[in-house]
C-alpha cells in the first residue's frame, strides 16, 4: 500500500464544503490522516481553509482522487513529496 500526503486549498469553504465532504467521504477508506485549518477567533472566521491529509492505496487512486478534487470548485489540491 502506496501512502503519500496531499494538500488542498479551499477558498470560499461555506460555499464548497458539501461538494467537498461529499468527494472525501467517497474516498474515506483511503483518507488515514486529516487535519483542517483554518483562521478562527472570537471576531474572525475566516472563509478559506487548509486541509492535509494522508492518503494511502493502490497506485493510481491518489491520482484520481486529486483529479476529482481540483474538479471541485474553489478547491486546489497537490500531492507532496517529502
């Protein structure tokens, strides 16, 4: 089993976060890690976020799963290599 990390960008996420879960939820069972973050405070919240995960599987889903998140509205997502 292939495990790599990916980031992804999520501008406007009120907007795109059902689109969003919806596409990670599909790909749970290759989602090890997540971690959102995004600008949060008494006064600000902030409507862009970040979001890394760790995704693991066969070659080539890592790929699919990112061509389908860059599908996505207001979502940019890379893998990393480290």
């Amino acid at each position: 089993m292939n495990c790599q990390i990916m980031g992804l960008r999520v501008d406007h996420r009120r907007a795109n976060a059902p689109r969003l879960q919806e596409a990670l939820t599909e790909y749970g069972c290759n989602i090890k890690m997540r971690v959102g973050l995004h600008e949060a405070g008494e006064r600000n919240c902030s409507d862009d976020g970040l979001i890394l995960l760790q995704v693991c599987g066969e070659p080539g889903e890592a790929g699919k799963m990112l061509d389908d998140l860059n599908g996505i509205n207001g979502v940019k997502a890379q893998l990393m290599e480290l």
